[in-house]
C-alpha cells in the first residue's frame, strides 16, 4: 500500500481576509470527499484553539496538528525583526525537519514559506490584481509582491491558480517563468443554515420588503458603488425593494470607503432601500442569500469568485459584473452587466422584480469533489 503524501496547511481564521480562511476549509472538505487511499494526510498548522477547533469539526480522518510558532527569545525576535527590514528576511531561521511533510501549501507570504526547501513549496496565487490594477496598492505593496512572485519563480516552485484568467494575467507578466502552474477551480461548503427561519431574520435585520444581497467584503475593487448608482435610479419607481450589503467594513488602503458609500446613501435619501448588515455570521449571510430575489455580484476583479461559487451551491440567481474570470465561472442562473454601467445594472434588477425567474437545479456535490481531485492531482 502507498504511503500517503503529507500535506502541511498553516490556517488561521481572519475575518479582514475571509475568502482565504474559508478556501482552507472547502478544500479539507473537498479532499474528504475522495476514496479514503487517495486523501492526503493533513498536518495542519496552527496556534490558536478556535482554529483547531473549526477543522477538526470537518471530521477529517486523515488529520494531525502541529503547533505552527517557532519558539523564539527576545533577542533572536529583535534581531530578525531588524534584517527584515533591511533584507526582507529572517537573519535567524528555525525550520521544520523536511521529513514532517511532503508539501506545504502557502496562502501568504510569512515565516511558513522558509519552513521547508523550495521542492516541497506550493504557492497558491488566487489572482493578480495589484498587476492589473496597480493604482489600488501602497508602493510597499507592489514591491513586496513583486519580490515574493521572483522568489517563487527563482525557486521554481509549484504555483496553483483558481482560474485560467488569474493563469493567463500572471503569464502576461512573467513569460519566462518555467515554474509548474496549474489550475484548479475550489468550490465551497456550506454549514448547516435550514434551522434559520427567514421570518425572524428579517425582523432581526429591519426587512421589510423583498430584497436583493450584495455579500462582499468592502474594499474598493469590489465595485459597491455601481450598486448604489443603480439604486438611485430605480428609486422613484421600485421604492418597495431593498437592497442589502453584508461583509466586514475595512479597507485598510481605502479607510473611508465605506463612510463614503453610507454618507452617499444618506445623501440621496436611500436609506429606506439600502441597509448595510457588516459581517454577519456565515449561516445568516447563506439564509438571507437564498431566500433574495437574487444575489448581486459587482466586483471589477477577482481570481474565483466565492460570492459566485455560493450562488452556484445555493442554485440561487446571480446578477454579475462582465469580467473574464465570472465568464469562465459561470454560466447557468446568471445575469451579466457591465462592471460600471449602473443603467444596465438597474435594468436587471427592474427586471427581476417584475418577473420570476426559476433558478435551473445542479448537482454541486460533483464540483467539490473535482476540486479535491485537482488538488490531489497537483501533489503527484
């Protein structure tokens, strides 16, 4: 019988980052899917009790847990601290022994890509956006990046992407690089939300009317804008609709952007129509998404978009910003506008109000278990 590969996973869960969080999950829940000898053995990285906690509830079989911190004392932090910012590196480095994994799939840049050799490294690269849309990022940033994506192409580490179109936009500006890419689209699994009664969510929440969801973090890129432009202009004649817009309110490059878009509704007297939820739990945000007119994604860029992939798990209808990535995502229960034009954007809504669309029922299980599958895959 194989040995089974073993797969280090460094989690913690972070709300400012909360697609990153939940892509750990999913992907522990899509590898559970798979026949028992083709699961990778997980050696998970944390530090924290609630993030063990919230993976050992997945009921993994194949799972053990290390404690991810390296022990050091307050001169080797002082020390580090100082060649980190004048070389970008640790001048003190406490590795793991290679022989505790096969592989270790980095998330982020942090002290866990110098855990292990370049060989056992597995870079996942969810897009490119401060390539794309550089006028969205600190200098620091963008240089920052830029000197993590040489390291990795020095190295020649293995680089995963959600998306050919996150592929694609990478290639665009490293056609040199002759690292293994490859793709693999995740997918998503829902908790346990039927228990919640939609009635008294609405009460809790103030709904009083049918609604549309907009479930994006609030950072700039994400586009809310165009939805509340489009809110102005339907508000003189579909004024018994709402709109609601959950997720956390912090954009550290943009700390007012989420004032600006709560003065402007405040301005042009759409209070009424537009409620601003903040980040609500999981199972809530899933109920009141399945039981809206339709889920509303307006976003001018994205690497796989998870507000979609819900969409797809909840066989709910989406009306979705025209970008490459959300066109190869996608193609039943949609809607397509483009990213700016809030007309267009209006017209839909104006649409889904005066008409009942019956979302087409697919089976989402199989896409889990291709994700799991994929991944596996990349490890061979």
């Amino acid at each position: 019988m194989a040995q089974k590969i073993k797969l280090g996973l460094v989690f913690k869960y972070d709300e400012a980052w909360v697609a990153g969080s939940y892509y750990i999950l999913n992907l522990i829940q899509a590898l559970k899917t798979l026949p028992n000898n083709k699961q990778p053995e997980i050696i998970l990285f944390t530090d924290r009790e609630e993030d063990k906690n919230k993976v050992e509830d997945i009921g993994y079989n194949n799972l053990t847990h290390k404690t991810y911190i390296p022990h050091f004392n307050f001169l080797e932090k002082l020390l580090n601290k100082i060649s980190r910012k004048l070389t970008n590196k640790n001048v003190i480095e406490k590795r793991m022994r290679d022989s505790d994994v096969d592989y270790i799939f980095i998330q982020r840049r942090s002290w866990e890509t110098d855990l292990l050799s370049n060989s056992k490294k597995i870079f996942w690269i969810p897009d490119c956006q401060e390539l794309m849309m550089p006028e969205l990022f600190f200098k620091r940033e963008l240089e920052g990046r830029k000197h993590v994506y040489n390291e990795i192409i020095t190295a020649k580490s293995k680089i995963l992407f959600s998306s050919n179109a996150a592929l694609n936009d990478f290639k665009s500006f490293y056609p040199l690089a002759s690292n293994k890419m490859f793709v693999v689209n995740f997918a998503v699994v829902h908790p346990h939300f039927e228990d919640i009664l939609i009635d008294q969510l609405k009460v809790k929440y103030n709904i009083n009317n049918n609604y549309f969801m907009v479930p994006n973090q609030f950072w700039v890129h994400k586009n809310h804008k165009v939805v509340l432009d489009a809110a102005l202009e339907l508000r003189k004649t579909q004024a018994n609709i709402k709109i609601i817009f959950t997720g956390k309110e912090n954009d550290f490059r943009a700390p007012e952007y989420t004032n600006d878009l709560k003065q402007f509704v405040i301005e042009n007297q759409l209070t009424e129509m537009v409620s601003f939820l903040g980040f609500i739990p999981r199972e809530e945000q899933l109920c009141l998404m399945k039981n809206s007119i339709a889920i509303i994604q307006p976003s001018l860029f994205e690497g796989w978009s998870t507000v979609v992939e819900d969409a797809k798990a909840l066989n709910q209808w989406i009306l979705l910003s025209d970008i490459p990535v959300h066109r190869e995502q996608i193609q039943n229960n949609v809607d397509f506008f483009e990213p700016k034009n809030s007309s267009m954007l209006a017209a839909l809504i104006r649409r889904h109000i005066e008409n009942t669309y019956v979302s087409s029922q697919q089976d989402y299980h199989q896409q889990l278990t291709q994700f799991g599958e994929g991944f596996v895959s990349m490890l061979s």
